[in-house]
C-alpha cells in the first residue's frame, strides 16, 4: 500500500488530477450549501413516501428495522472493502474541496 502511494505522489499527473478534483468538490460542496433548502425538502419528500409505501404494506416498523439490521451487519464487509478500493486517494480531494465549499457558501451567506 505505500508503494502504490509513493509511486502515485511520484508522477506529476497525479497531481493534476488531485487539484482538479479539489476544484470539483468545491464546487459541488459550494453549489450544495446553496441549494439546501431544496435538497432537504426532497429528502423530506422521499422520507414521507417510504413510511407511506410500509403503512400500505401493513408492515410493522419494528419488522422493517429488523430487517434492515441483518442487511446493515451483511453490507457491513461490503463497505469496508469499498472504502479501502476507493481509498483517500480517490476521495481526499474531493471531500476536502466540499467541505471547504460548503465552508465558503456558508461563510458568504
């Protein structure tokens, strides 16, 4: 694993590729704080449309959350070996860009 990333901090495109996707999170993460209002109040609507889809289903919520903790505890060595496939590398940047973006729209109002 740190030969993989002292060779990929070797090769200058690398780092191109690092700024760009820093740019990109930015602008996700700054675009993002601006449209809150309108990604909350979707997520709100989906919620409300899933607990209708189980109330007409007649399924009980205890059921449901019983459920979804066997698939949680199954996904659970799924997740971990995605997270290390798509590593820091991958996502360092551009998380780092949106959370700076999210900071920056926030701070400009």
């Amino acid at each position: 694993m740190l030969d993989v990333l002292v060779q990929f901090l070797q090769n200058p495109i690398a780092y191109i590729i690092l700024l760009i996707e820093f740019i990109l999170g930015f602008c996700l993460g700054y675009l993002s704080i601006k449209v809150l209002k309108y990604i909350l109040a979707l997520i709100a609507v989906l919620v409300v449309g899933v607990f209708l889809n189980v109330w007409s289903l007649g399924l009980s919520l205890d059921r449901i959350v019983g459920m979804l903790g066997e698939y949680s505890v199954r996904a659970k060595d799924l997740l971990m070996g995605l997270a290390g496939t798509l590593g820091l590398l991958t996502l360092g940047p551009v998380t780092l860009g949106f959370l700076i973006g999210v900071i920056v729209a926030a701070a400009r109002g």
